[in-house]
C-alpha cells in the first residue's frame, strides 16, 4: 500500500542529561506526526550528554519503536519550536520513512550525503569525495572537549556518519550573511597561506583600503569579522560561485595577511564582512529560492549553524531561526549550532565557518511499506 511522509519534531530540557528527556522528545514528536512508530529518528543532543549518549539514544529508539537513530551531540540544538544553548536538551525528528539510510547500495546512488562529525574525524579523503555532502561538525566554542556521533542507534568509533537520502527530493544552499567590500580583484602574489599582494597592491593596504569606508575613529580592523571571498575567475564571484578564507592575522612588517585557506596566484577575490544586516536578507532570498528548487512543497527543514550565528551573533536571540520559522511556517525544523558547515560550493565538498547549510526536504508520496 502508498503511504505520504509524516513527520514532526520534539524538544525536552531538563536539568541533568537524562535519558528521559530522549524520550519525552521522541514522544512529542511521535504525537505530533500522529504515529506508533517511526522509520527514521534524528536525535540531537547538548553537548551535557557527549560522555555518555548510549542510555539516552536507547531511550529515544525505544520510545520511536526504531533502530535508525542518527545524530550528534552539539553545544545547542533546535527546532522550530524553540533553541536551547546552555543546560540539557534533546532535539528529535520523527520521520515514518526511511528517508535517510546507512544501506550501502543507496549511499552510492544518493545525490547527497548528510554529514556529521567530531572535530577529531574530519579527514580530507571523505570531504573531497565525489558525491555533495551537508550537515556539520559538532563541538563547542573551543573545538575541543567530548562529542558524540551516532548511526543505527549506536555510537560510532570513528565519530563520523554518513547517511544517503532516498524517497524524497532535497535541495540544498548556504547562506554566508556577508556585506561586500569590495569589488572582485586578482590575486598578484601568494606565498602557500599567506596572501602578499592584489591587484599589484600589498594585500594589507587592499583590506584597508576596502575596509576604511566603513572604520570610525581609525579603528582597528575587525579581523574576526572580515572574510575573503575567492574563485578561479571574477565571473565566478558575480555569479556566487565561490569559496571563502578568513583572516588569521595581518603582518605589518610585510603587509601581508595569513588566511585560514591558500588562495592561488591569479585567482580573484572579494573582501567582505560579516553583518548581521545582509545575514538576514541573504537568509531570506537564500530559503525562498532553495524552496522554488522543490518540485513539491516542503516537509521539513534540517538546518546546521554556526555558533558565532544565531543567540551569540544577535544578542540574545536566534532571529536566524526567527526568520526560517516566518519563511517556512508550520514547517518541521532540526538543528544544531556547530563550530564547522559542510556543504558543497563551486561543485566541491567545503567545511564553511560562520555560515548557515539550509537543507529543504519536498512531500513524498507512492512509497511503499514493506510487509
């Protein structure tokens, strides 16, 4: 027989890390979705649970009735309900089918891969594998501590999973919530992570000089705000297509800049900083045209976060969230505030910082229920 997706999110906090707040999530979910028991649950959990998931991930499988539990613990997690960064919560998103899978045969036909890793599992090899990933590293402000990935109701040593997605159309994007500075500009000289000169100009005077419009008072640089946008040519940049670094320190004797990436000579660039201004605007157009990318109508959103985004960024509140929750209303959401975004840009897998990775689910509909 057909069945059509039913699907819904809970949220449980509490004071300590108990496992019954997993099933008080799961169970309000599974209420919500109107059903017995679930095909897929995604289980977030606060990073107070990280050293020891295992009871509070059974917990969340029994109550679902399932065994494909996936998930990671994060220092904050939400759902369109609500967002929870400082004491014990657990996020949970029932699904009646089995939209993700860790089947092997599906991995490989899947268009996208849900990623999520420990800081301590990122490795190039599966980053830079052919198939498009989303989804995040889970951690705290510092990237470091105790994280836990999950996959099939258990722990997985390696602290990385990766699930394909099948029976339903996704679409995905990132928004970066950048305000540009500049113009795009060739690179003329680079040294492997440090950038010496653009546009025949030292690359310290080029941010300067961008930045200066927007200095008061001779204000130092912001440099935990200011990022460059990069691509092989300045169409590239016109059109969106690009990748970013940020600034890791200027040196003032050679008036060069360190990055966190190495950009090529010859490559283009754009200096931007980040502002909360443009993070909001670009959200907006970001989730209205990630939604016309469906051929059916949303079920439900999984969003991955930046920490240095939402309640931190805005000054108290997730208005990210907020404005995900008016764009798409009614709609079940799932996330969790990271401290690294993996999605695909210019075609290639990247780990993003200070981003938002939207992913929109459409309807499914004529799948059929084994007996």
């Amino acid at each position: 027989m057909t069945n059509n997706l039913r699907v819904a999110t809970g949220l449980a906090r509490g004071v300590t890390a108990s496992p019954t707040l997993a099933t008080e999530a799961v169970q309000r979910a599974m209420e919500k979705a109107n059903i017995e028991s679930a095909q897929c649950v995604l289980l977030y959990f606060t990073s107070e649970f990280a050293h020891a998931p295992q009871a509070a991930i059974r917990a969340a499988s029994k109550a679902a009735n399932c065994t494909q539990v996936i998930g990671c613990s994060a220092v904050g997690i939400f759902t369109e309900e609500d967002w929870v960064l400082d004491g014990a919560a657990v996020a949970a998103l029932v699904l009646s089918q089995d939209i993700f899978t860790s089947h092997p045969n599906q991995l490989v036909n899947s268009e996208y891969l849900l990623t999520l890793a420990a800081p301590s599992a990122m490795n190039a090899s599966w980053l830079s594998s052919q198939q498009l990933r989303f989804g995040a590293i889970s951690g705290d402000a510092t990237g470091h501590g105790a994280f836990s990935v999950w996959q099939d109701g258990k722990g997985v040593s390696q602290g990385y999973c990766a699930l394909g997605i099948q029976h339903a159309p996704v679409a995905v994007c990132v928004s970066h919530g950048l305000k540009w500075l500049s113009s795009p500009r060739k690179v003329t000289s680079s040294q492997e992570f440090d950038l010496l000169s653009v546009a025949n100009v030292t690359a310290l005077q080029s941010l300067v000089a961008a930045y200066q419009p927007m200095s008061l008072n001779d204000d130092a640089l912001p440099l935990h705000l200011l990022n460059i946008a990069y691509a092989p040519s300045a169409k590239d940049l016109a059109s969106e297509q690009y990748q970013l670094a940020s600034i890791v320190i200027s040196n003032d004797n050679h008036q060069s800049l360190t990055l966190s990436q190495a950009i090529p000579n010859g490559y283009w660039i754009r200096w931007a900083i980040r502002d909360s201004a443009c993070a909001q605007i670009d959200l907006r157009d970001a989730t209205k045209i990630l939604a016309d990318k469906l051929p059916t109508a949303p079920a439900f959103a999984c969003i991955f976060s930046c920490m240095a985004r939402g309640p931190y960024y805005y000054g108290g509140d997730d208005e990210d969230l907020n404005l995900l929750t008016a764009q798409l209303p009614n709609l079940p959401i799932i996330g969790f505030y990271g401290n690294g975004q993996i999605a695909p840009m210019m075609g290639k897998n990247t780990l993003l910082q200070h981003s938002i990775v939207l992913a929109l689910f459409g309807q499914t509909k004529d799948v059929y229920e084994s007996v």
